[in-house]
C-alpha cells in the first residue's frame, strides 16, 4: 500500500510543475481539450442511445416479469455506458498524447529539466507515439470488455466491474505516460514493461490516480499536463536517478 500511495502521490507532484513551467503546463491544455470535446460528445450521444440498444439487444426480455426486464436492462445500461467510458479514457489518452506531442514534449523537458538539470538524448518522436497510441487503444478495448462482462453479474457486477475496469485502465495509463520518459533513456518496449513490473503497486498507484481524475467531468482535460509531468517524476524514482535542486525553473515555451 505505501507503493502504491507514492505512486498516486506522483500525480500530486506533477501538479507542482505549473508553477516551474506555467507556460508549457498553459499550452498542454490545448490538446487535451480538443480532444476531449470529440470523446465527451461520443460519451454523451451513446448515453442517449443506450436505451433504446439495450432493448434492441433484449427483445426476449419484452415477455418477462417487468421488474426482472428492468433489473436486466439497467445492469446491461450500466455496463455498457461504464466500459465505453473507461475505453473513452484509455483513447483520450492515447490520441491526445499523439496529438499533443509537441506540446507535451516542452512538458517532459521542462520537468527533466527541473528535476535532473539535463534532458535525455534519445528521441521518442510522433511515429512511435502513434504506435505506442495504437496499442493502448486496442488493449483498452480488451480492458473494457472484460469490465462489460464482470458488468453483467448480477447485484455485484457493477462494482466489480468498475473496480477491475479501473485497474485495468490505470495499469495501461501508467504504462503510457511513461513510456516518454523511458525510452528516452534508450529502453525498448520490453524494457520498460520490466521496470512497470518490478515497480507494479507504485506505476498502479500513479495509473489509478490519473484514471479517477480522469473520470471527474473535464478532469482529463485539466490533469493531462500534470500527468505527463508526474510520469517523468515516477521514472526518476523507478529507475533512483538522483534529482538535483531547483536550481531553475525553465519554461518550455522558450
């Protein structure tokens, strides 16, 4: 559990780099807020729809008892509008890091900057933030099947769902965001899913506390800068690189 809680506090520390580097945190809202108003108006047309899908998928349950269609129905609402929203998460992310990459790269060099005095030399680039985007966004729809299903159990299935989908999804978000920081130092994808393995409570903590800000409307949009930032944190303490003092506070927008 303390692992963990480090991990989450990250996300708190990334915060403290709007007021090193205001400017490039500013610029990093952008992305995130064109993005999200494409996915936000996904979530709420398939939220208006759902009912009427959900009696399309359950024409069997028109014979039942009225209580018993409903309870179904509901739990099949539920677990669908609650996996489209943790897929929702997962490729906000994944586009909004792809999309984002210029200003999110200020971000990650303001905080290296920051926190170690240097920046690393090896270059991530936007074709493999693509890809690395790509793949996020097809192991989150693997994740938001799985927590459609544990849905539909009954009387438990929503919470179980929502706590699985949430690991799930933090598990992906951490490897994601940090995957910047880590290949910067030279690590391949391999590589960097061992060092997420040997510190898996601490990457958990950090993905888990990204995913519930996320979950709060506009909160994707407002904790993607500090995110970003608090994954290159998590990396110094994964891989112990010492920090130096403030000794600066640049901004990347120079």
């Amino acid at each position: 559990m303390r692992e963990f809680l480090q991990g989450a506090r990250m996300l708190l520390r990334g915060l403290g780099q709007w007021r090193r580097s205001p400017g490039a945190m500013a610029l990093g809202l952008i992305p995130g807020f064109l993005v999200g108003l494409v996915f936000g108006a996904a979530l709420v047309g398939w939220g208006i729809l759902l009912g009427e899908v959900v009696d399309d998928w359950t024409p069997f349950a028109n014979t039942w008892d009225p209580l018993w269609a409903t309870v179904l129905r509901t739990a099949i609402a539920v677990a669908s509008f609650g996996a489209a929203a943790f897929l929702a998460i997962v490729s906000f992310t994944a586009v909004t890091l792809a999309v984002g990459e210029p200003f999110y790269d200020r971000i990650w060099r303001a905080t290296e900057l920051t926190a170690t005095g240097k920046v690393p030399d090896a270059d991530y680039g936007f074709w493999r933030a693509a890809g690395d985007a790509v793949r996020l966004i097809v192991r989150g729809a693997f994740a938001a099947l799985a927590a459609w299903l544990l849905g539909l159990i009954p009387f438990v299935g929503g919470v179980l769902g929502f706590v699985v989908g949430v690991l799930l999804t933090g598990w992906l978000l951490a490897d994601e965001l940090t995957s910047r920081a880590l290949s910067a130092r030279g690590l391949d994808r391999r590589a960097r899913r061992a060092v997420l393995r040997e510190n898996r409570a601490r990457a958990l903590g950090f993905g888990v506390a990204t995913q519930l800000c996320f979950l709060v409307p506009l909160g994707a949009v407002a904790v993607m800068p500090a995110a970003v930032a608090g994954s290159t944190l998590w990396t110094h303490a994964a891989l112990r690189e010492t920090p130096t003092p403030a000794h600066r506070t640049p901004d990347a927008a120079r």
